[in-house]
C-alpha cells in the first residue's frame, strides 16, 4: 500500500560497469523517500567498448539478464512509473540500438542515453537532498560520481552552479592503463600507474575548465569505487550501506588505501572481506581517481553518500 500523498516509482541506472535498480515511495511535497528495494548488479556493458566502439554480444546479454531480475521486483512491488537512465558506455557503442531494442522488451520503457551533463545534475540531487540544513558540512558542495567510464563533477548550493563529465573512470582506466595480454597486472607496474595518473590528471585539467573545484567546501563522493573505499577504510567485515553511508574518509586514509591496492595482487584484493567479485579487477583505478580529486582540490575528507544518481533519477519520475 502506497502511503497518502506518495508515488512509488522504479529508478533504473545502467552505467560501464553496473546496473542499478532502486524502487521507492516519494513524496514531493514533504522531501520524502522510502526506499523499498535497491540493488546492484555488476554486468560490465562497456567491456571492451574503449577499445572496439560496440557492446560486447555477452555483455549485453549480461546486462539482459539483470533487466529480466529487475522487471519482476517493478512487477512485484507494483512500481507505478519507471525510468531507466544509460549513461557512458552505451553514449560511446555504435550499435546501442541492440541495447535499446533488448531494453524495451524486457522492461516496457525506453533507456534514456543521458548526457554527462545531466548525469550529474540527477547524482547532485540524489547525493545533496538529505544533506541540506547541516551546519556541519560547509556549502558549496562538490559531488564526484566516480562511475566505470566516466566522473562526473557538479559544483553547487541547494541548485547545480556548474557541472561536467570526464571520460575517466575505474573500468575505463583499468582497460587503457592495467590490462596487458587480457589481465591486469598483478600488481600493475609503476609504469603503468604513472600513465594513468597522468591521465587522470589531464581529466581534471578538462573537469576545471568548467567547474570550479577550489571552491567547494565539502567534498561528497559516489559510486563503487568511493563506498568500497570506505568500507575498507572502517575495516568492515563485509559489505555495510548502513556504516558506510554518510561515512567520512581522510585524504591520508584516502592515499594508504590506494597505495595498497595499487600493490597488491589479485588475490589479495580478492581476500579483502567487503569487496564485490566484481570490483576487484578496477578497485585500484578507482581509488586512484579518488585520491586525485582529493589531492587537486585540497579536499581533508570525503563524505561518502550511498544516495546518488538512482535517488536523483527517482526524485525526477515523482
């Protein structure tokens, strides 16, 4: 039963590296969200796309297979509109009107290819919602959505100030930079992690073109790569949204952490215990980019937000 004065909307997010499915009841009116199931998929849809330009056959019938998961919880909890938003692999593949097409039949409604632009206006939204009227986190805000494929940065007060998208992401960079002869280094070399800091660092040069990262005051970070920083920053025995949402990390805990994983082995990330299969592999390019951002804009901490774009993407259907 639907609660007076709420909509109970489905919220799909579909990006580089996973699929993400939040439904919820929200209310306009009073600022309200009730989260009544959210889940995440790891299918890489943009394997390989950097290298190729198309959407590998088994990674869309990955892709498929989560949407078939997906439409029966919409089914079951009786979702009253749904929106599925796409975001960087499947702007970059020539031939996502397979993707489109395969969509379509399982779930009823068609995948919206996003810009990066407006991909970071619903993660500003989601992330930013339930932090206002806190005197303890200085405005403005910068939201990093470090996704598989691409960051994206967004600079703002109660609204978006300026926003852009970087094609640098955790699965992005892992593929350019830490995978020779189809496996990534184990552990890369400092050769390798060279090469992608600096390619790091020139995406930031481009972010700042547009958005002004000094002059943010709080930095709040999103996506996998950040919230799994987290949890091993807290040492947490296994995967913990709970302990690990609104959560705060150092710069220098930032930095041990990814000084660790960019030394380890693929076992030994593995080993670590609130690590998803499907992360090892890009964990380390992804704290790297974290580490990055924190050091370019002098950023002490980063607040961790397990609320991001699927939030923002189900504030936009209600």
């Amino acid at each position: 039963m639907t609660p007076r004065g709420f909509t109970r909307v489905a919220a799909v997010d579909c990006g580089t590296n996973s699929i993400r499915l939040l439904v919820a009841d929200v209310n306009p009116g009073t600022g309200e969200l009730l989260e009544l199931d959210r889940r995440m998929t790891i299918v890489r849809l943009g394997q390989d796309v950097d290298r190729t330009g198309r959407l590998a056959p088994e990674a869309l019938e990955r892709t498929f297979a989560a949407c078939r998961e997906y439409a029966e919880v919409i089914r079951d909890l009786g979702a009253e509109k749904v929106r599925f938003v796409a975001t960087s692999a499947s702007r970059d593949a020539s031939n996502r009107d397979d993707f489109v097409r395969g969509v379509v039949d399982i779930l009823g409604v068609e995948p919206e290819v996003i810009s990066g632009e407006q991909e970071a206006e619903f993660s500003f939204t989601g992330a930013t919602n339930e932090l206002k009227g806190r005197d303890d986190l200085a405005r403005p805000y910068l939201v990093v959505d470090i996704g598989g494929g691409s960051t994206e940065f967004v600079v703002g007060d109660d609204h978006v100030r300026a926003a852009r998208s970087v094609d640098v992401g955790c699965v992005r960079m892992t593929e350019r930079h830490l995978v020779v002869d189809g496996a990534v280094g184990d552990p890369p070399s400092e050769d390798q992690i060279a090469a992608m800091r600096a390619d790091i660092e020139r995406a930031l040069d481009l972010a700042e073109e547009t958005v002004p990262l000094g002059e943010a005051r709080t930095l709040v970070g999103l996506a996998g790569s950040v919230t799994t920083v987290s949890a091993i920053a807290q040492d947490l025995p296994a995967y913990d949204s709970a302990r690990i949402h609104h959560s705060r990390v150092s710069r220098e805990r930032v930095r041990e952490i990814t000084e660790r994983l960019l030394r380890s082995t693929h076992a030994e990330r593995a080993a670590v215990p609130s690590m998803h299969p499907g992360r090892v592999d890009v964990i380390a390019a992804g704290a790297l980019v974290l580490l990055s951002i924190m050091e370019r804009t002098g950023a002490e901490e980063v607040v961790v937000s397990e609320h991001d774009i699927l939030d923002g993407i189900a504030w936009s259907v209600a």
